[in-house]
C-alpha cells in the first residue's frame, strides 16, 4: 500500500507543533545573545572569576538546548515537505504506510517502527 494514512488534523498539528519550535528557538537564540552579551561584558577573565564557570556551563546548556530546538525545526520541515511531496506517512526505507498510532505519538517519524528500530533511530 503506497497511500498515505487519513490524518485530517495533521496539518494544523504540524503548524502548531511548527509554531512552537519556531517560539522556542528563538527563545533560546535571544537567551544565548544575551549570555554572549553579558560575557562581552565581563571583562574579568575565567579563570579567576567564579562567575566564569557558571557562565561556561550555562553556555554549554543553551547551545545543548538550542541544537536540539533547531533538530526539532528541522525534522517538522521535513516532514511538511515530504507532505507536500505527498510521501508523508510512508516509510522512507520500506515503502509502507507508517501506522497512524505511531504518527500520533511521533508527528516527526518517516520510518515505521521497524525500520526505525533497524536504522536505530
Ligand atoms: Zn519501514
């Protein structure tokens, strides 16, 4: 079966879904402009400065969290273009419909569960 599975709401989840990646990352760009602004303005040095280690671990927090917001992004877009491409729902290595459960539980999944597990993804 290459038919897509009926998903009258997909849309509008990935739109919101789309919309909330969208806020989160640039929540997060904001915060760490902010923290490259507040470290441009420390002109103590690290190493001395016990403020440094606080800051470098918050540092590494925020890219850690953006990374993962702009992976998020990504993967929505993807799977808004292989919608558009009319792929959407249809394992990318098998060729099989993905099951409706599982695009509930994972809006972001273009393997079935098999493939997923077999790609180890
Ligand atoms: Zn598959």
């Amino acid at each position: 079966m290459r038919t897509p599975p009926p998903l009258d709401d997909r849309d509008a989840e990935l739109d919101a879904a789309r919309s909330v990646a969208v806020v989160r990352l640039s929540a997060l760009d904001a915060a760490v402009g902010q923290l490259r602004a507040d470290r441009r303005s420390d002109t103590a040095d690290d190493e001395h400065d016990p403020e440094g280690v606080t800051l470098s671990a918050e540092w590494a927090r925020l890219e850690g969290l953006r990374s993962g917001a702009a992976r998020d992004l990504d993967e929505i877009d993807a799977v808004i273009a292989r919608r558009r491409d009319g792929v959407d729902g249809i394992c990318a290595d098998c060729g099989r419909s993905i099951p409706i459960e599982r695009l509930r539980a994972r809006p972001t999944a273009t393997r079935c569960v098999d493939c997923a597990a077999r790609a180890g993804a």
